[in-house]
C-alpha cells in the first residue's frame, strides 16, 4: 500500500475516532461546536469582536479561558483578547475592584441588586462601540456570568438588548457524594469514585477541574465530598493532605469543601474512650480537630453529619440529644466561619409506628435548640426518595432553625441508570407544594431559601450521581439531573420545562421540534416511572437492599424495611392509614393541608395510599375503582416507555449516532423492567383484590414464582 493511502486511512481513523469521542456524553452540556445557522452566527459574529477581562486572579482567568474556548468553538473564529474598548464590539468581564473599564460604567446601582455571587450581564455603548458587560461584585460572579452568556450562545439567544440580572436565592447549593474511601460509591450508578484517593495529594485527575467546570456552570458551590455513611479516617492528617489538593482544584470554581464527620471520630482515630458531645475532653478533641482541618483547607465549608440513624454512631449512644451533638461540631468550626449540616433522616433502632413521622418527632421538639451555624438538612419527604412522597413534614415546623433540602440526585429508587427519568418535575412539585406554615404561600422553597423565617444561613444539597465512568451519570439523560438540581439551586422558582429545554438546547439541539420532542420525554418521564413502579401513592415496595426492581412479598427483614409493611395490602384494600384513624401522620402537618390528606374524599388520588388504607372498590375519580386503577396505571406506565421508545426513534437523524444508540438500547432495558414491575406488582396485589386484571390489558409474561426469584445486581 503507498504511503499516502495509508495516510488516508489513519487520518480517516483519526477524524472518524474523534468525533466519536466528541459524542460520548464527556463533554456534558458544553458543546461548543460551530453554529450550523449562517443568521445566528452573523449575529454572533458581528456582537463579539473581542473579549476583555480585567483583573488576573484565578477565577478570573478560568471566566477568560472559558469564554475564549466557547466563542472559539461556537463563533468558529479566534476572538481575540483585547486591553482597551473602543474598537468594535467587546465582551468586558469583571468586577469594579478590578477592572477600571467596569469602574468607570457606573454599574453601583445595578450591582446592589444582586449579591455576592450573582452578576448582571447588560448591552452598553462605548465611544459608538457596542460592549456587552458581564459585572459582579466578586470574581466568582463573573464566572457564573460568563458561564450564563455562553448557555445564550448554546441556546441561540439574541444578545442585542439583553438585560440579565442574576443571583442565587439558596446561599449554599452543594453536592453531596456518598463516596467511600475504598473508591465505591454508595447508591451510585456511574462507576467508582472520582475521588482517588490512593493517587491523591501526588497526582491529580483531570476530572478534577472538569468536575468543578461543571458544577460552577450552574452555581454549585459546595462539595460534601465522602459519604454520610462516614469513615473517621477522612479527619486523619493523611487524608487532609489529599482533601487539600482538592480544596486548592475546586477553590477557584467557587466551590468549598465539606466532610462528613462521623460522631465517634474521637474513639476511632482519637483514642478517647467516649465520643459523649458533653464530654471535655471530646469537646476539645473537635475543637482541635477544627483547627487542623484549617491548616489544611483555610476556607473548609464544614461537617455533614449522619447520627443515630441507621447504625451510624450519634449523640443518642450517650443519652444526649441531636442538638448536643450538632452544637458541639459547630462550636468547632464556628472559629472558622464553619457549618455543621446535621440530617433530619433519622430513625431509631426499634421499629416505629410509623417511620415516616420519626423525623418530625426527633427534631421539631428541639426547634431553637440549635447554635447559629447549624443547619437542619431534610429529605424531600419523610420517608426515603421515593418515586413520589409528600413534602416533608418538617418543612415549616421548626421557624427557628435553617432547614435545608436534601434531594437524591442518583436515582436509587427510580431505575439507577437504566430508566430514563428527568427528575425535576419531582424537585418543583415538592419546591412548590404549600405548607401553610404561615398561611398560604408559604412554600417550601420558601423555606430552604430562607426567606420565610429570614434565616441568614440557607442551603439545598443533591445527593450526587456522578462517577469515574466516562459520561459522568450512566444513563446520557441522568446529566439532566445533575443539571437541574445546579439551576434549581440557584433559583427554586424556575419551572422544570424551562430547565430541560436549556439542557436539550446545549446537549443535544437547538432545532425547535426535535427539542420539543425530546423535552415531551423528559417531563412526562417521571410520571411514566411513578405509574410503572408505585403509582397511586404506592411506596417502598422495591426489591430489597438493591432498590431496583419489585419487589412488593418482601417480608424477611426488620419491619419497617419490608414492602408488606408500607403497602399494607389485605383482602379489604391496601395503602398505609396515616390518617387521623392510622398512625397520623396527617397531624404533622399544618391543618390546611394535613387536613386534605386526612380525608379520603380530598386526598391527592397521587398520594392516596400513601395516607389511607382503601377499599379495592374504592372509586377515583377517573371512574375506576381502586384495583383497575392500579391495573391501569401499571400498564400505562409500560405503554409510556413504548412511547418514549417511539418517540425517541424519531430524533435518530437530529442526533449523533453514539448517544442515540446508547439511550436506544438502555430504553430497551427500561421497556423490559417497567414490564417486571407491572406484572409482578399486579400479580401479587391480585393475591388480596382477588380480581381479575381487565381483559383489555397485556397478561403477565410470567408467574408470580417467577417474579419473586429474580434476583437483581448492579
Ligand atoms: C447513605 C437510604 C439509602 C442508604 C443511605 C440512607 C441515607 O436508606 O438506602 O444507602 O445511606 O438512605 O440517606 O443516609
């Protein structure tokens, strides 16, 4: 063969293998690829003609590199970096501290509007040039500024008249990693660990920097970066040395860096004899502990904590309560401007009446008890990410403490990484249920962002669902999530449609039907699991340990981790009776709404047996009684995969072939498991309805013998 076709032929390989690579879902939602439209890109073109940023520190230059990287991409051009305006039309990024330009613009007024973090992006005119400003007060807010002037490129947005002012409502947004140390990842679905923590402090991933790339682009600025199920040796010198490394990665990103503590630390690594938070000695021991760990991470946000909740060791092991043990963390990182996120997911070790009201009970007698750096860090409802619960109960009972969400990013209860679904529907329905804590309105976003109790400190973490694997969450579309936990941080009030239609535009495309087509998915997705998997209120029925799969027989373990006793179901009906005549659960509630869930007549038919125990013949109202309800949904929900199947066939050509071929075959894994969970669930509530399923629907593929011995592993 001549040398020039065998030039031909790698340089084919070469071309051909890298823009295989490009599609292989690495590169998140920033692909900056060239504007096919000549209209937008002349627009483009002609508003940037050169780009200035004022002021060297280590953000700032991130804001620059990333800005250069995006224009070069999207604009196809070099845009070149300018040290003066007034020839064309240029991009200046900076804050009045250290750009004289933004100085002399009198942006004072404009820049009080938002806060620390946020920015202001707006079209001035300089000497008849048109300049487009990105201001902050702070570094970091430029960056989250630049970062939102490329998702307008990515989204094909005109830029003349913008008009952008932005700030976080939630002043800390955070991730939080159930990594462990041996680089597994509890309830994680996208390989092991990012963290490697044997190379670390010597050798560092570039993951690393793409990580906090990635987050800082939608505003988070925290990391818990080990599990809550914790290991003492993280507070170790060892271990602090290598946290380091990654606190100096992720510092210019704007994100600080969390640990989970775990509470008998000074017995484990401290040779005390007791971890008693009233015990001096243990006392000082924190106290020291503090001021290490700030040797090493001069800005380390603080402890996450995991006590007296299943098996993890907790104030209550020396007969003191949560507040003790939250104060006395919080006494040792006070000195540092630290915080203690304590979590409410709590419950004891004998089986309760009702776990879900355990929680409530714990901590709402303990409201004011907490030191002001402590924030109390809630589920989204009471019992355990389930696919659909109520708002927590303790959303708006304790006025005198922050509270904080808690939502589980990685879908341990919704299918891993094999089902598709777009969870913020779940994340709006519960930012904007109403807990009529101080009357109507009184939302629970309210609540987190602080503003309904003008708490100083606010917070939201999403249990994360990133991993080493090489698309970051598994499953293409699970990027969504990470995504819209990032833009719901920033704003709770954003709506899930306007979120999934900016990830579309920037991760797949910006052509109007195919985005709708894809955007039709996505948010009807989690209902479609919710009808498949626990419809009508069901809960907790998944296969044991795993999660994955049915698995509503499961009675062989403590009580309140079996299926039987959530779905609770007889010959008389099913559901759990949490109404004032059950376990009253309704009663945690503000009688407005408690109230509505209390009565059979009123309560969301979406949440009827998580709160009432009903009749089979119990008519909805969709005219079916209970039982056909249940059939009906299950069946949907596996008619909806199929649609989903079908309608992502019809974005094959407006989609490269790699992640189009991977969300196919998945979606075929997911076919076949919603079909699992249908004809298991009903043939095993059919054992108590003792009705037939409608002759209308699809029959079971299989026995229930043969349901019950599937064995699922990750
Ligand atoms: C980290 C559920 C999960 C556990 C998790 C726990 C928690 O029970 O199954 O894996 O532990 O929640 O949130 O602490």
């Amino acid at each position: 063969m001549k040398t020039s076709s065998i030039f031909q032929i790698l340089l084919i390989l070469l071309l051909g293998s890298s823009a295989l690579k490009a599609e292989d879902g690495h590169r998140l939602w920033f692909r900056y690829d060239l504007i096919a439209e000549p209209e937008i890109l002349n627009h483009y073109r002609e508003s940037i003609t050169g780009l200035m940023v004022e002021g060297n520190s280590p953000s700032l230059k991130i804001a620059e590199d990333e800005l250069s990287k995006g224009f070069k991409g999207l604009l196809g051009i070099d845009i070149p970096e300018v040290t003066s305006v007034g020839k064309g039309n240029i991009i200046v990024a900076g804050t009045p501290l250290n750009s004289p330009f933004i100085a002399s613009m009198n942006l004072n007024e404009k820049l009080k509007k938002v806060n620390q973090e946020g920015y202001i992006i707006i079209n001035t005119t300089y000497r008849k040039n048109k300049v487009i400003l990105i201001a902050a007060n702070t570094d970091i807010g430029v960056l989250y500024g630049s970062f939102h002037l490329l998702r307008l490129l990515q989204m094909h947005q005109n830029l003349s008249g913008i008009e952008i002012v932005s700030s976080p409502k939630i002043n800390l947004r955070m991730l939080n990693h159930w990594d462990n140390l041996d680089g597994t990842v509890e309830r994680g679905y996208a390989g092991s660990s990012l963290w490697d923590w044997t190379s670390l402090p010597d050798s560092i991933s570039p993951r690393y920097i793409e990580y906090a790339r990635a987050n800082a682009s939608i505003g988070i600025n925290g990391t818990a970066l080990t599990n809550v199920n914790a290991n003492a040796l993280i507070l170790t010198k060892e271990y602090l040395a290598k946290v380091a490394v990654l606190a100096d990665i992720f510092r210019p990103y704007g994100i600080k860096v969390y640990l989970t503590a775990r509470f008998s630390a000074p017995v484990e690594i401290g040779n005390l004899k007791t971890a008693d938070p009233l015990d001096p000695e243990v006392i000082s021991w924190w106290n020291q502990k503090g001021d290490e760990i700030y040797t090493y991470v001069p800005d380390f946000g603080g402890f996450l904590v995991k006590a007296n909740s299943e098996g993890q060791p907790g104030p209550q092991n020396y007969g003191r309560s949560h507040a003790d043990g939250a104060n006395m963390l919080a006494d040792a990182v006070a000195p540092h401007k630290g915080i203690v996120m304590w979590r409410a997911f709590v419950y004891s070790n004998d089986v309760p009446d009702d776990r879900t009201k355990q929680a409530y009970s714990e901590f709402v007698p303990l409201d004011g008890k907490f030191r002001e750096n402590v924030i109390l860090q809630v589920k989204n409802g009471p019992l355990d990410f389930q696919p659909r619960e109520p708002f927590h109960p303790v959303f708006g009972a304790m006025p005198e403490t922050p509270l904080m969400m808690e939502f589980q990013i990685t879908q341990e209860y919704l299918g891993f990484s094999t089902h598709l679904v777009y969870l913020a529907p779940l994340y709006e329905e519960v930012l904007k249920s109403d807990t009529y804590a101080k009357g109507k309105g009184s939302l629970v976003a309210k609540v987190i962002d602080g503003t309904l109790e003008n708490h100083k400190i606010s917070a939201i973490a999403g249990v994360a669902n990133t991993g080493n694997t090489r698309n970051w969450t598994g499953h293409p579309f699970a990027q969504s999530n990470w995504y819209a936990f990032g833009r719901l941080a920033w704003d709770p009030y954003l709506g899930s449609a306007e979120i999934a239609s900016e990830w579309i535009r920037m991760t797949f495309t910006n052509n109007i039907e195919i985005k709708e087509k894809i955007s039709g998915i996505m948010l009807a997705s989690r209902e479609i699991a919710v009808n498949y998997m626990t419809p009508v209120g069901l809960h907790h029925i998944m296969s044991e340990g795993l999660h994955y799969g049915p698995g509503p027989w499961v009675d062989n373990t403590r009580h309140d981790w079996t299926s039987i006793y959530y779905h609770r179901a007889d010959s008389e009906g099913i559901g759990f009776n949490r109404s004032s005549t059950g376990s009253n659960a309704t009663g945690q509630y503000f009688p407005e709404v408690g109230g509505i869930f209390d009565r059979i007549e009123s309560c969301p038919e979406n949440l009827l047996l998580w709160f009432h125990h009903v009749p089979w013949d119990y008519q909805l109202s969709s005219g079916r009684d209970v039982w056909e309800e249940l059939c009906f949904r299950y069946n949907a929900g596996v008619d909806s995969v199929r649609w989903i199947q079908n309608e992502w066939s019809e974005v094959q050509s407006s989609v490269d072939k790699e992640r189009f071929e991977k969300v196919k075959s998945i979606l075929e894994k997911q076919e076949e498991n919603a079909m699992v969970w249908r004809d298991a669930c009903l043939l095993y509530f059919q054992t108590f309805s003792n009705r037939p399923i409608p002759e209308i629907y699809e029959k079971p593929l299989h026995t229930l013998e043969y349901y019950k011995a599937l064995k699922y592993t990750f």
